[in-house]
C-alpha cells in the first residue's frame, strides 16, 4: 500500500496593510486641541476690546452684535478720529458705501465734508425721494441699508454723534400740530434709531436736532429737493485742532487731502499806556527833578521842586 504525501502550505500574514482611519480621528483631534490652546494663548494677550469683539463674533457671527469686530483687519479701529486720520476715515465709509446695491445712483446723494465741527456725512433727497418716503420719515431699503453701513462701521469709533434733520422751504402741509420742524425732527430720530439697532452704542449719539428749513443747502433755492436732507456728524473730541472745511462728493473719484488750518499769530504786548522814563541815575540834577516831577502826583510836584532848587543852591 503506497503512501500519500501530506503537503502543507503555510501562509504568512502581511504587517504592511490598511490600518483603518482610526489615527486620522486622533490626528484631528490633536490639531483641533492644538489650535484651540493657541487662540487661548493670544487672546489672554490681547486687549479687553479685542477680546470683546471675538466673543461678540461668536455671540452674533450676522454682525448685529455691537460688540464684534470691524470689517478694518489689522488695525486699531478703535482710535479716536482727530484732525490727523479723519482722511482715513472718509476713505473707509467711502469704500464700504460702494458695496451698496445702487451705489452708482445713490453716490450722487452722498456728500462727505471735513468742517470745524467733525465729519459731516450728508445724505441728500431727490424729488421722488431717495431715503425717505416723500413727505414721511419712514425710511424705505435704500435708507436702511446705507444708514445700517454707516452704522456698523462708526461703531468702532469712540468719537460721539450728532444726527441733523432739514428740509426745503415748501410748506409740508396745511396742518398747524405738523410742519417742516416736525418731519426734520422726525427723520433725525428715525436716523437714530436704526442706527443704534445696527450697531451704534446706546450712548454714542450726542444730540438728534430738528431744522426745518432754517440752514438751507442752497440758499438761493429754497425749494430745491437736495435741501431736504440727514446730516451725521463724527465730532471730533475736545481740545483737539480744527480744520479748514472740504467737500468731498461720493460720486466722484477725486482725493482730497485734509488742510491744516495754520496756528493763530500771536499778537504783540500792547504799548504801555504810561511812556517809559529813562532812568534819573544817568541824568543831570537839572533832568532828575523833571523824572521825578512825572512820577509825582500834581499836588506833590511843586513840593518837590522846591525842595531840589533849595538843595541846588545850598551846594
């Protein structure tokens, strides 16, 4: 009886194959906790304002929160607005103002000027109403959306607010509880409002003044739509130097570089009312009783003359 053969494979395992994803978690794990202990790191080195705004992005990322950052990277928008960067400023509301859906029509009623005041930042009616519902202080969407831009990015400043009503000379009706002083008080208010909704701080508009038609645009026409108009000044802090006004129009692309309005010439001393008198010690006895007679009082100059003479010849 022959015998069978037995063979026997052996099958070795390979130590190189697929390990599953399992280290990829753990490895994202380790950068996701890495990167968090960075942030904390600099945060606690950074300023409380800065630190406000990070948690304020994520309280609110829609940027209603008025406590979130600014769309300004890499600078400190929370300088105060002197004489020296309200340039910067008018080109940082400018280009934010461009992202505006009509901007190409609504940049002709956007003024800017550098006054002794602040930033004035005027924005204009046209005769069907460019912001405001003609006739009404309700503000319609291109009033909210410039009014909320502009909102958001003076947040950032700490300089105080005013907001300015005005409208033409034509009589708003015949009604004698509401007229011009009413609406241009009403529209400044309505300005206030959504703005403070938007982002300005609470306790960032300084005053809301109502008037009518008492500073008129263009004084030669009353009647002119661009006198009905909201005025916001950025004013600038006390003790700070004031500047030489300049105009600056939205619509046009022209740069204009802020004027400093040269130092005041001290005046000179005033004269003495009184001639000043040379001094007697250089002058001959015959000059010092005159010297001394100017000094003297009218009932006391004779006096003293008499006395000089009566020593000139005793000598």
């Amino acid at each position: 009886m022959s015998r069978k053969n037995i063979i026997i494979i052996k099958k070795v395992k390979a130590h190189g194959g697929h390990h599953g994803g399992a280290w990829k978690v753990a490895y994202a794990d380790f950068v996701t906790a890495m990167m968090s202990l960075f942030i904390v790191l600099w945060l606690l080195n950074t300023s409380e304002h800065v630190r406000k705004a990070v948690a304020g992005y994520f309280n609110d990322p829609l940027g209603y929160s008025k406590m979130n950052g600014t769309e300004k990277a890499g600078q400190d928008s929370n300088s105060t607005v002197s004489g020296e960067n309200i340039q910067q400023l008018k080109d940082r509301l400018q280009q934010a103002l461009m992202k505006a859906k009509d901007f190409q029509t609504l940049s002709k009623q956007i003024e800017m000027t550098i006054t002794p005041e602040g930033l004035r930042i005027e924005l204009l009616e046209s005769k069907n109403g460019t912001f405001f519902d003609s006739g009404s202080a309700n503000l319609n969407d291109s009033g909210r959306e410039i009014l909320t831009m502009l909102a958001r990015q003076l947040r950032a400043v700490p300089n105080r607010l005013s907001i300015e009503g005005h409208t033409d000379s034509q009589p708003y009706s015949n009604s004698s509880t509401y007229g011009n002083w009413e609406l241009s008080a009403d529209r400044a208010n309505a300005a206030r409002r959504i703005m403070q909704d938007t982002g300005l701080r609470s306790d960032q508009v300084s005053q809301v003044r109502g008037y009518a038609d008492q500073r008129l645009r263009l004084t030669q026409s009353p009647l002119d739509p661009s006198n009905r108009r909201i005025s916001l000044i950025v004013q600038y802090v006390e003790g700070q130097p004031l500047r030489n006004p300049i105009s600056v129009n939205l619509g046009k692309e022209e740069k204009t570089q802020t004027i400093v309005a040269p130092p005041p010439v001290k005046s000179a001393a005033p004269a003495p009312l009184v001639p000043s008198v040379p001094s007697s010690e250089t002058k001959p006895p015959a000059e010092k009783a005159a010297v001394i007679a100017t000094k003297s009082t009218p009932a006391s100059q004779e006096t003293l003359a008499k006395r000089l003479l009566s020593k000139f010849h005793h000598n």
